[in-house]
C-alpha cells in the first residue's frame, strides 16, 4: 500500500521466518514457543497461551493487500 520497498521485504521475511519455524508440517497447528536459535522450545500445542499473534498479523496483511493492492 504504502510502495515502500523496505516494508514488503519486511513482511516476507516475518512470513518466510514463521512458516519455516512455527508451523508443524507433520501434524499441523502452531507451536507457541522458539528458542532463540528457532527450535521449537516446547512441543505441546493448545495446552498453554494459544499461538495466534502473528498468523493473524499476518491475515490483516493479506486482508489489506487484497483490499488495497
């Protein structure tokens, strides 16, 4: 929207990371937690503060991109 280069690459970067990091691909769902080198700290899903800032971050992006691109 705002045609600032930077901003875009940003985002790929944040979706690129958390797709690569977050997401299970064996049995779906998020994890909620990295260690600092991007291993997962803990693998229980749905037993402890739900994962959901960033998929949903990511949503309202696509949401306006749509909208506005």
């Amino acid at each position: 929207m705002s045609g600032d280069q930077a901003l875009w690459q940003w985002y790929v970067k944040v979706h690129t990371y958390t797709f690569a990091h977050f997401s299970d691909p064996e049995y779906g769902g998020w994890f909620g937690y990295l260690r600092r080198d991007g291993t997962v700290s803990q693998s229980l899903k749905g037993a402890m503060k739900g994962f959901f800032h960033i998929p949903r971050a990511m949503l309202k992006c696509m949401q306006a991109l749509e909208r506005y691109g």
